[in-house]
C-alpha cells in the first residue's frame, strides 16, 4: 500500500529535519522539497489505493506500485544517510574524547561529513527525478484524480454512541442455538462422552454463540475442566493436546504455590523431552469432568489422536466442536455424537438490532432514518454477523444523514449484485471501505496484525511498544506515547477492526483479537503493498527486497532456514510455537542470529520460541533497533555492544529458565530507553538519565548500600518489579520509593520487605502492588491510622508470604480503592481472620489460600460488593463466613482442594448451604 510506505518516508523526512542544522547544511532544501512532493502526492494516493484494491484499472495499479517503490527507495535513502551520520557522530564523540580540545559532534568541514551530504543530495534528486517521470506518466495515461469522500473524523450525530469498550458479541437471533447447545451439553441422560459440534459458513456467529454458552453459570458450574483451543493453520495434533494440558494444568494450578498439582501434573515439566503428551492427558484428566472445546476445522488423523487422548469414564464430558462442514466430516466416527447445530444468517429484525446496538448503544437512530438504513444495512450485509459490525464500525463515526448515505452509496454495487455476488466477495467489499475509512497512522497499525498469530490473543502492551518502535505512533502533547497507542487501539475496537478480548479496571487494553477472516483480509493487504512478507514455516524463501517479515511456524520444522542477507530488512517478527521438543529435548534452534547480519536498518527484532544463548557481537552495529525482545530458550549473555543501541526504547528478554544477566553500564545510559523487562542485575550508581524509562521489569539489586537512591533519575517510572531483596536494601529502596511519584505498579521480592510501601507518601499514584516474602512491620507500617488518604488510588493487592497480622489487615480494610485482594500462603500469621464491618467497602474479588486458617469472621456489612471468592487448601477452615449470605452481588464461589467444605455446600444436607444458595456459580476443584 504506497500510501503507509508514503507515510513511512515523511515520519523519516521529520525524524532527519529535527536533528541539528550542522547536519542539514547543504541538504536542507533538497530535503524539505522532497517532504513538500510526498505531502502533495499523499493526498492524491489514498484514493488510488482504493481503486487498485477495486481492481477497476490496471494503469492504477502500475501507478501505485512505482509511487511505492519510490517511496520505499527514499526510506533507503534516509536510513542510509541516519545509519552513517549516527556512526559517524560516536567517532567524532571518541576523538573528542581522546582529545580534550576538539568539538564535539558534527564537524562540517570535514571532507567525510561532505560527501556524506552530497551523496544524500544527489539520491534525493534522483527520486525527485523519478517522481516526476511517474506524474507524467499519469497524466500521459488520463489516471484521473477522483477523491473519496471527506468523511468526518467523528460523529456529530445528536444520539448517544455506544462506548468503545461497550462492543462485546452480541447473540442477538442466537437464543433458540444457545438453548439447544446447553441442552446437548448437560444432557444426563447421555452419560458417555459426546461430541457436540456448531457448523455453519465463516463469520456467521458459530465463536460468538459457542463463547456465551462456555462462560453460562451452567456450564461454569457443570464442568470441573474447561479448555478452548483454537486451530491455527497447519498446527499438529500434539500441539492441540499440548495447549488443552496447558490449559487444564493452569486451571488446577490455582493452589497457593508453584507446587505441582495433587495429581502430579505439571505443565513445563509433563510436557518436556521424552513425555508422551497424549499419555499424560488422558492420566490428568482421569476422573474429571471436563468440556473440551475445539474451534477450527479439524483433520480426521488429529481428530482419531484427540480422541485417544481424552477418557471415557461416563461421567458426562463433553467435546465441543466449532468447524465448518468439512470439518464434520472428521467426527463421523466418534462414538455418541449429537446431530450439528447448523447456524444461519440473522433475519432482517435481528440484523438490524446487532447493527443498531454497535452504534448506538441503548440509544437508537433516529425515528425519520430507521426505516430507511434498517433495509439498507439488510440488503447490504444479506444478515451476516461479520459484515453488519464492520459496517457498523464506519457508520457509527459518520454524521446522518449525509455521511451515511455516502457510504451506502459507495457499497450499492455490493447489494444490487444481489445472487451473483458471493458472500466472501460481499464481505470483502465491506473491509476494504473499513479499511479505506481508517486514518493514515490507523492503517499502518491495523496491517501491522498480519504479523501476528491468527485467531490467537496479542498482548495490547507488545502491540502499542511494537507500534512505537516501527514509528506509527504520533507524539501528542500531555500524553504519553504509550497513551497514544492504547488511543489508538481503542479506535481499532470502536471500528470493529479490533476485537476487544480484555481489559483491566483502569479501562486499559489488555489483549485483542482479530476475526480471522479480518486477518487474512490484512495479510493479503500487506503482501500486495509490501508492507509484510508473512510465512508459516521456517524454510523461508524470503527475497532480499522484504522490508517486514513474519515467520509463524507451526510446523515440525526445527531449524530457522534464513541463508540469504536481508539488506531492507526494517523488522522480523519469529513466532514459534512453544513447548515443541526434538529428541535431544531441544527447541527450535538457531546457533545466534547471523542471518540478520546485513540488516543493517533494522528497528524491530521480536524473536520467541527459538533455542538462543548468545547475541552476535554485531548487534551494537545495528542502531536503528527500537525493539529488541527475544523470549528465547537460554540466554546466556548479551555483548557490551548492546551499549551502542542509542535509539532503543523497548529491551524484552525472557525463556523457559531465567539466568541472571551482567549488561554493560553504557546500557543504562541510553536516553530512549522506556521498556526494560530482562533478568539484569541493577547496579547502585551506574544508571543514567533516564528520563523516558516507563517500565523496569525482572531487575534484582546489586551493591545497593545506604540510603543510595539507584533510580534517582528514573523519576518517570510507572512500573517496577524487583526481586531477591534483604535487609541490607532498605535504606536504598525507600530513597528509590520517595521519588518515583508517578509509580503506578510495584512488585518486590525478597526476604524481608518494607511495609513503609503502603505509607510513603509519593506513592499516591499506586494502583497495583505485589509483595512477595515477609514484611518489616507485621502490625503495620508507621502512619498506617492515615493509609485511606496515602493510598488513594490501590486497586490491586496481592500478598504472598507476608506473616501479617490483624492489625495491618484492619488497615487494608480502610483502603478505599481497593478492588481484588489475595492473601497467599503465610501472608497472614494466624488462625483467625476478622474482616470487620464496614471495612473493604470496593472490594469485588478476594482469594484467600491460607492453610492455618481455621475461622474467617466477616461483618455484616463488609465486602458489599464482591462478586468472586476463591478459597484454596483453606483445609483446616471449620465454617463460612455467615456473612456471604447476604452478598447480593456475589457471583461465583471457587473452592480448591477443599473436600470437607464441599460437604458442607451440598445441595440438601450441607450446613453451610445456605450461605452460597444464591450464588451462579459454585466451582469444586480437588
């Protein structure tokens, strides 16, 4: 697409204008001239992109792909004259250093520095030069001008919008489905295992029913283990079977430890060198009731390996399958199996009532337009789910009626077509106007999931940072960037582009997801713009003209195949799937990273899954790198040339085992620096200005003494997690503490910590706090009467091994934000636990796993809003609290481990029934 690669050029254009005017000298007009021609040509290139999408004219698409390269020889250009410009300025820096009397920076007169510019002056004349060809060429050829339509940036309609977060799947026309799926599901009178399957064409609600009908109290309460799986393309059996033990082991995980589960399974561990995966399923779900559920179309042989590996001990489990009708092929041979619940596409009442509830909300359009776009928004989406909410995303930033009619005009060729126009075209023709309505910074982050795992969750905080790193993110005054792209993000979700999975209480993004079908529409998109290369296996044919490679493996291979150099490369982005063993017991291999050697541009490197103890010395050589993660087997160590990455933002290391890294001190002198989450051993004295610095993640102290303050000019830090903490840390930590004013989440870790957390008064801002291990003043910290007005705003607290005592839970009870509390291990010292009246008054999760506890009183009228408890190995608990009887807005009860107290709930005969007889949900988990 020229018009990301156009915008891609003019953030560079801006990037080079904003250094120094030494640098510019001699090239500053060739530069601003060739900003001006970018500028011009941007706005005429939006429209040719959409009608070489149309397909409508060949000699469009010619235009566009010559105005791209163009675009693409200018990035080259920039980036070349930036790459040595930078490593010219560390040796101007060097010799200044060696000689005191010598300037440092830019030296102008230096023949170097001259025919450094020249060069940059004389490519961008030839690109001017071929600019110009091409404008004749288009005019030579009659490729006319004709704008799309200047909609408005946002609605100015008088009805109330619906919120962006306010977009969940709504089963409107589902509920005859939905009551036949819960009726399969709980059938007592089949008690063997059944599958039960969901088919009907891509899109037309099959996830969304299957989705509601997973999380009813019904289900919830039915079924001991539920696990979702989700079929990426050609993933393998073991990798379906590996993901439901992963899942089943993180649901038998919520005892108080990292200790392995009664039944002895345990994820990394059932799962490493030499286990039979299938084996150790079918063992660990012996003697559960459990609901599997399969999303995707499934191969007979994946299907026969599935089934081997899930017991029959009739007792109602149930296999779930969401697949298309080839799919149902595979089950034709299962045992008891139910007749398919077949979907169809929505009525014209239904269609218009999900489309009126994505734009509106409880509102609704207004009465003189209703009877109009109802058949509009009908004929147009012919009642598919898919289609009416991506109309619904552009209409509902459009002013009515002009705007709307606009658009229903632009998508009149889609409805009159009528039984000639498949759905998939129909379909199509709708993201394409979707994505033509996008922004310009929008479109480069919408086509950016193309890089990501389809159908599979991606971490909103990774996407903003990646965002940040490839430059689509703008700086906007009185927010962060950070800020910014979380805006963005929202704007994605509000136009349905974005599926919106999770959000934290603070109203951040935390994960999304993209239909698939939206994602196959982006990565078409950005392979015929160039914009990203995406593979599916690890022997990739890459040619050396890829500026943004994607390697999504879910394959058998095992060794990353990229031979050939890169020289335009601009970002890599390996995805493998983890868990995956060879017989030596290794994962996938990759002896370092010499396949990027001559990746001199590169911005983004974002690596898991691969086996990789070392980075090439050469990495220091690559200074245009913004985002550096590798969630990658053993690393071992980093080269002191990581020092030399002056423009690096993000640093995101990780693995299945975590060793302690020494990194250079030239690293935290990096001015850019925002994201630091690795496993560094932080020095007391050697850190920089770091001004930027957001996030600091996995660090443990080294050499802090005193009342040193080791983060002094850290000031800006909004997240910090620190490990393997003593005494010997206090006076440092605190100095630390009292000046990071704008901290917002806190882990510690350690063997004695500091219960001054919840009384220094700079941390007004905290919001989330982690303490691991016990703390100095059990009873509660100094000042602890005044805790409701210095921790305003603690929403979060989890505390693990703490030894408190009543007293610093009364001062816990007085917070006045404090929504989810969990109370772990030894966190309190004692066998009786008083939550008194009043106290806890926003509380709505609790999890308590103390196993001294043997009588937890609650007053009357504390906790009056919680809506889940979780109780785990409580085993020596006599009672509940009588006080959960009178929880109205309690919703779910959890009990792990606890059999004696599961008698006590039991339906009829249980003393303590009573108390939890209104609650939706009750879990037993042994």
């Amino acid at each position: 697409m020229a018009e990301t690669a156009i915008t891609t050029v003019l953030a560079k254009v801006a990037e080079l204008v904003a250094w120094e005017a030494a640098v510019l000298l001699e090239v500053g007009d060739d530069v601003r001239l060739l900003r001006d021609k970018l500028e011009w040509l941007h706005t005429f290139i939006r429209d040719a992109d959409r009608r070489r999408r149309l397909r409508d004219d060949e000699f469009v698409a010619v235009w566009v792909r010559q105005t791209r390269d163009v675009a693409f020889e200018a990035e080259d250009a920039l980036d070349d004259f930036l790459h040595r410009a930078g490593r010219r300025g560390r040796a101007a820096r060097t010799r200044a250093a060696a000689a005191p009397g010598c300037a440092v920076g830019w030296w102008p007169g230096c023949a170097g520095e001259v025919a450094l510019r020249h060069d940059l002056s004389s490519r961008i004349r030839q690109i001017k030069k071929r600019l110009d060809e091409i404008s004749a060429n288009r005019a030579a050829f009659n490729i006319e001008h004709t704008p799309a339509p200047a909609w408005a940036a946002a609605s100015s309609s008088a009805t109330t919008l619906a919120a962006w977060d306010d977009l969940e799947e709504y089963t409107v026309g589902l509920g005859k489905y939905s009551d036949m799926l819960i009726e399969q599901l709980l059938d007592d009178a089949v008690a063997a295992r059944a599958v039960v399957s969901i088919s009907g064409e891509s899109s037309i609600g099959k996830t969304t029913l299957a989705r509601k009908v997973y999380q009813s109290p019904e289900v919830r309460n039915h079924f001991e283990i539920r696990t979702w799986t989700v079929l990426s393309h050609k993933c393998r059996a073991a990798d379906v079977l590996r993901d439901i033990h992963r899942q089943m082991t993180n649901q038998l995980r919520r005892a108080p430890s990292r200790q392995v589960a009664e039944d002895g399974c345990d994820g990394a561990r059932a799962c490493g060198p030499g286990k039979d995966i299938s084996n150790q399923l079918y063992k660990s779900m012996t003697g559960r009731r459990y609901l599997v559920v399969v999303d995707g179309s499934i191969a007979v042989t994946d299907w026969n390996s599935l089934r081997a590996s899930l017991p029959d001990e009739g007792n109602g489990s149930r296999v779930l399958l969401i697949t298309d009708s080839a799919g149902l092929e595979a089950v034709g041979h299962a045992g008891h199996t139910y007749d398919p619940i077949e979907l169809t596409r929505l009525s014209p009442e239904n269609t218009y009532e999900v489309f009126r509830r994505r734009v509106f909300g409880r509102g609704d359009c207004p009465g003189r337009y209703k009877s109009r776009y109802y058949q509009d928004v009908f004929r147009i989406t012919r009642g598919l789910p898919l289609s009416i909410v991506i109309l619904a995303g552009v209409l509902r930033s459009k002013e009515l009626p002009a705007e709307w009619d606009e658009v229903m005009a632009q998508l009149a060729p889609a409805r009159e077509q009528h039984k000639g126009t498949s759905s998939s075209s129909n379909g199509r023709r709708i993201m394409s106007l979707a994505f033509d309505d996008l922004p310009h910074h929008l479109k480069s982050c919408f086509l950016y999931l193309a890089a990501m795992r389809e159908s599979t969750p991606v971490d909103a905080q990774r996407l903003v940072r990646l965002w940040m790193a490839e430059g689509f993110v703008r700086p906007r005054r009185g927010s962060t960037m950070e800020e910014v792209g979380q805006g963005y993000l929202k704007e994605l979700i509000s136009r349905c582009m974005v599926q919106l999975v999770d959000k934290d209480e603070f109203g951040a993004v935390q994960t999304v997801v993209v239909h698939d079908r939206l994602h196959a529409f982006a990565q078409d998109e950005a392979q015929e713009a160039s914009f990203i290369e995406s593979h599916d296996s690890t022997d990739v044919l890459a040619p050396a003209t890829v500026r943004r490679l994607a390697v999504l493996n879910s394959t058998t291979d095992r060794y990353v195949q990229l031979s050939n150099p890169l020289p335009k490369l601009r970002s890599i982005i390996c995805d493998f799937v983890e868990g995956r063993n060879n017989r030596s017991g290794k994962c996938i291999q990759c002896s370092d990273l010499g396949f990027l050697h001559a990746s001199r541009f590169l911005r983004v490197i974002d690596i898991q899954g691969l086996e990789l103890k070392k980075l090439p010395s050469e990495i220091g050589s690559m200074i245009h790198i913004r985002y550096l993660g590798l969630q990658c087997g053993d690393l071992e160590k980093l080269p002191s040339t990581i020092g030399n990455l002056v423009n690096l933002q993000s640093l995101i290391l990780g693995g299945r085992h975590v060793h302690v890294l020494e990194v250079t001190t030239a690293f935290w002198r990096i001015p850019t620096l925002r994201h630091v989450v690795a496993p560094f051993a932080l020095p007391s004295r050697a850190l920089g200005d770091l001004h930027s610095l957001q996030t600091l993640h996995g660090v443990q102290p080294r050499g802090w003494d005193g009342a040193t303050n080791p983060l002094a000019k850290a000031a800006n830090l909004r997240s910090l997690e620190l490990s393997e903490l003593t005494a010997d840390h206090a006076g440092a930590l605190e100095a630390a503490l009292e000046s990071l004013d704008l901290l917002v989440h806190l882990s510690l870790r350690g063997d004695l910590l500091p219960a001054s957390v919840f009384s220094v008064p700079s941390l007004r801002r905290l919001q989330s706090l982690k303490l691991w291990g016990p703390v100095d003043a059990p009873e509660g910290p100094t000042g602890a009467e005044d805790a409701r007005y210095i921790r305003p705003n603690l929403s979060r607290l989890s505390m693990w091994s703490t030894m408190v005592k009543q007293k610093f839970v009364n001062m816990l009870a007085e917070l006045p934000s404090l929504g989810e509390l969990t109370l772990m291990l030894d966190a309190y010292d004692g066998d009786r636990l008083a939550f008194g009246d009043a106290g806890f008054r926003s509380l709505h999760k609790l999890k308590l796993g103390l196993p001294k506890l043997e009588e937890w009183a609650v007053g009357a009228e504390s906790m009056p809003g919680l809506a889940t408890l979780t109780l785990c190995r409580c085993t020596r608990m006599q009672m509940l609290p009588e006080a959960l009887a009178g929880m109205e807005q309690l919703e779910e009860v959890v009990l792990y481990s606890m059999p004696d107290m599961v008698g006590r709930i039991k339906e009829g005969e249980g003393e303590d029934r009573h108390k939890v007889k209104h609650v939706p949900v009750i879990q037993t988990i042994y």
